[in-house]
C-alpha cells in the first residue's frame, strides 16, 4: 500500500523512499506494553513483536532494493 500511495504522489525521490521504510518498520514494543497492562496473556504480544523484529531482517533488505525502482 504504501508504494501504492507514493508512486502516485508529486513527492521527491528521498521522500518516497522514507515513507516505504517507515511503512516497513516492525512493530513498537510500545505494543506488548500495552498488552500487559490490558489483559494477562501478554506473551503472545510480546512473541509477535520479537517475531516481527527477526523478520525486519530480511524485509527491511527487500524494501530498500525495491524503493530504488521508484
């Protein structure tokens, strides 16, 4: 979605490119925090969110080489 809405947009190259990776960030801690203060079963949100650092690895990567085709 967000190569969609910035291809489309009248924005500069460096633009373009740090809004995709943004849009490619993994999830905040600020996510499992919340969890825990709102129910007892705040593993699972905190596994996603590990889960989801360890693929930023390897999706960061490919977002970077894709945003060069913009």
């Amino acid at each position: 979605m967000a190569f969609l809405l910035v291809y489309y947009l009248n924005l500069p190259v460096i633009a373009k490119k740090v809004a995709v990776l943004e849009a490619a960030m993994p999830t905040m801690i600020t996510v499992a925090i919340v969890a825990r203060q709102m129910s007892e079963k705040n593993s699972f949100a905190s596994t996603v969110v590990f889960i989801a650092n360890l693929l930023s690895f390897l999706t960061i990567p490919i977002f970077l080489v894709l945003t060069n085709k913009l």
